[in-house]
C-alpha cells in the first residue's frame, strides 16, 4: 500500500503507542526459558515479535494468546524440542540473535532464516562470541550472513568484550550464559538498551552489572513471571518528534516506556529548544509513564558517540527533526546504522536530498542543514522506521509526499497510518483528540 501524505494543521493530541517491540521479544524469551506459567499483556502484535513467538512455538513452548496483545506462555525451564521445520525469523533481526545464544546450548540443530532484508545482516558478531563459548553456528550466507545453522550442545562461560555496542549481541551472550558452565560476563563500550538485564533481574535471575559489564551464572533459569509491556518509545518518537517541530503543537504520550537506555531522544528534542517533560508513574522492572512535548522552531544539535546507541532506531526521524531545524544538525560515529533493515543513512540522505534539503553523507554520519521541504515520492526500501520518519517529513512538506511499500510498517507499529490519517484531519485552532489503543486490542486486567 501507497500513503498520501499532505501538511498537517496542527498537532494537538493525547495518545497511546503500541507494545515495546525489543521488550515484547523478551518477555516471550524469558517466559519460555522459565518453568511456569506466565501472562504477557500489552504484547506488541507487530511481525517481529510474532516472529519469536512462531519460534518458541517450534521450538514447543505453548503459548496461548486469547488477544493481540495478551500471551499466556507455559515455560519449559529451557527445554525445548527440536523444531520440526526451518525457523523463520522474518525481518526480525532481534530474533535471531537472541534465539541464536539459546539455540547453542541445545541437543538438537536447528536452522534460522529470514527475509530479503534479514538475509542481508551481518551475523558474525554473535557467531563469535557463541563459537568462544563452544557453539557450532554456520552461517550459510556469504560473509557470515544468514541462513544460520546451529549445531547445539555444551557450553563454557567466557568473559566477552564486545566490539559493537550492540543489545542484540550482550544479550544473545547472557541468554547463552545461562546454559553454560561457569559465570559468563559482557563488557560494552557504551551502554546499550538494557532490557535484557532489567527483564533477567524482574524474573528473578541474579545478575551482576559492574559499570558497563554483565554477568550472569550459567544454570540460572527465570522463575515465571506475569508482565506488562510498556508503549514503545521508538513509536512514540515519529509523534514526538512532529510535535516538537511544530511551534504551538502539544502532545502527551500515555504509557510510553521511560527505560533511561532508551529515552535519549528526550535529551536531544530539548537541546533542540522543545520542551519535553517526562512523568513516571510506575514500574513493573522497566520505567513507564508519560511524555509531554510542547513544539517551537528547533535548533540544530551534533548527536555523536555515547548518546548513538541510545537513539540508535530514532536517527531516522531525528535527521527528519534536523531537517526541519535551524542550523546544521551532526550525526556521526553512527556507522552501525548502515547494517540495519537498510542502509539507514544512505536511505535518509537519498529521501532529504528528494525533499529538497541540504545533506552531506558520512561514512559514519550525517551533516544536514535545516530548510523548507518539499513534497516527494518516497520508498520504504521496506524499513518500517524509514517509512514513518518520512511520512511524518511529509506533514510538513510543500506538497504531497508519498510513500511506498509501507507493509513493513507491521513490523514495530500497526496503526500507524490510522492515526497518521487522524493527525492530518486536526483542523488548526480545533479541540485536542484523544488516541487510545482499541478496547478490544487492549483489554483491562479485570477483562483479560
Ligand atoms: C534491539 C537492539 C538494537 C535495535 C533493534 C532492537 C534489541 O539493535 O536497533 O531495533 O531489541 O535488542 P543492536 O543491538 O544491534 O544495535
């Protein structure tokens, strides 16, 4: 499907965000490896995650999902069963990696495949790591790409300094670390979103952080667990971020995730001048609550270094806030952004130079100078957050922007488009509206 995308009014608004995708994949992973019965509700029903649930099903954990969003998971206690097919991972980069660290321990081989895109993504950064420990991962691709065959068995721990500030490769070695023999730790140059070790802690695995190191005993295994999975704040930031360039717009977001690792396009909307609050409410071992921006002009900032990994999936749409700010906006030491669904910086600066914005491309970055935009024909290269970031760049463009191939957008955030539809019909001057997730979607605790 095609999006038609015209300049919004105004932007006045009080919303929900679907289920946090990285969150949501754990929650399945560590209700299979526990050994009793657990209740996920606010799942995020996007591909990716159904992705990993379709995996712990072959893999033979029952799971029962009586709505989108609530999963009631029977854990094995980290047995499972040889799959009978192929495991198909999708676009879910998350899922293989994290599925890759539990598959290695196991008596059985399995095979994991993915998409065009998937297909294309490195995967030696986790077969390393697991083949120090004992693993036998093949990858059949070229380059250490996908398909990867894992021929599972023993384990042994090992003390691994990551060269990728990477989520997916800390957590695919605890995961690992928790079949293995001995006390397995991961030290990272900067931190990296910490679910994995929040959720470990939440499901009662003892864990140990010292500065920018982990590390978990093997043997460990979670105690089952219900669990709430907080709104996605990476969703939330194609909202904030058209709220924070639009002088006199106001947007509240409810029951957004607040996980400090992953908050920090808060901290770069305010350097751009935006106000931005944030209120926590509650904790259910990751911070949610709600996020309150009031927009202006925004300024152009340098985002580089410790701050990448933390906004590591929002650099798309904050090179879209760049471009609608004053200024020369820097983004470097953001290499990693080339190996995602796509070539996220190349795709950015193709779209802005479209738009008619100013942009120089960087090995590691991008230097893009604020001005009007005007309306394109955009395609998705089927990256879900190239997608949004640029039909939220088409609300404030000349014209009409279209985008292509926005399928993928299932991936991380169904209900985009409705409520994008929603946001262009606000009339300027009109009552702010209120966007909840369907009843039916998102059942109460007294329903579920
Ligand atoms: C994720 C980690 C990040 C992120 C991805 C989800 C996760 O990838 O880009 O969307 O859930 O662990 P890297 O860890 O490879 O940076």
């Amino acid at each position: 499907m095609d999006w038609n995308i015209q300049r919004a009014e105004a932007l006045h608004c009080e919303l929900e965000v679907p289920g946090d995708k990285s969150i949501s994949h754990r929650s399945v992973i560590l209700a299979s490896l526990s050994s009793g019965s657990c209740v996920v509700r606010g799942f995020l029903p996007g591909e990716d995650c159904l992705s990993t649930m379709e995996a712990f099903r072959a893999l033979g954990v029952q799971i029962e999902r009586p709505n989108p969003t609530t999963l009631i998971i029977h854990g094995t206690g980290g047995r499972f069963h040889a799959p009978e097919r192929d495991i198909d991972c999708g676009n879910s980069g998350t899922t293989m990696r994290l599925l890759s660290g539990i598959l290695s321990a196991q008596p059985f081989t399995s095979r994991l495949f993915g998409d065009a895109s998937l297909s294309n993504r490195p995967m030696r950064r986790v077969i390393d790591p697991l083949g120090q420990m004992g693993a036998h991962i093949t990858a059949e691709g070229a380059q250490g790409r996908p398909p990867l065959r894992i021929d599972g068995g023993p384990l042994h721990a090992i003390d691994y300094v990551s060269p990728v500030a990477s989520a997916q490769v800390k957590s695919a070695v605890l995961l690992a670390g928790l079949f293995a023999e001995g006390t397995t730790s991961v030290t990272e140059s900067h931190l990296s979103r910490d679910h994995t070790e929040r959720m470990l802690e939440y499901f009662g695995v003892a864990l140990k952080r010292d500065g920018l190191r982990v590390s978990v005993n093997g043997g460990e295994r979670p105690q089952p667990r219900d669990f709430r999975v907080p709104g996605d704040v990476s969703s939330a930031a194609f909202w904030l971020v058209a709220a924070a360039a639009s002088p006199g717009a106001h947007l509240r977001v409810n029951k957004v995730g607040l996980n400090p690792s992953r908050t920090g396009i808060l901290g770069v909307l305010a350097r751009m001048g935006a106000r931005v609050r944030e209120f926590e409410e509650s904790n259910f071992g990751e911070p949610f609550g709600s996020i309150d921006v009031v927009g202006t002009q925004l300024k152009a900032t340098r985002i580089e270094g410790k701050e990448i990994p933390n906004v590591i999936d929002e650099i798309p749409i904050l090179a879209v806030a760049a471009a609608l700010a004053e200024g020369t906006t820097v983004i470097s030491d953001a290499a990693e952004l080339r190996v995602k669904e796509t070539d996220r910086l190349a795709a950015v600066a193709s779209h802005l130079k479209a738009m008619g914005v100013a942009v120089v491309e960087k090995p590691d970055g991008l230097e893009i100078t604020g001005g009007g935009l005007r309306g394109a024909t955009l395609e998705s290269f089927g990256d879900h957050r190239i997608a949004m970031a640029f039909a939220i760049a088409g609300l404030f463009a000349e014209g009409q922007t279209t985008i292509t191939g926005t399928d993928c957008v299932n991936t991380s955030y169904p209900g985009f488009y409705d409520l994008l539809r929603r946001v262009m019909a606000q009339k300027a001057g009109s009552e702010p509206f209120q966007w909840r997730l369907e009843a039916a979607a998102e059942p109460t605790e007294a329903q579920s």
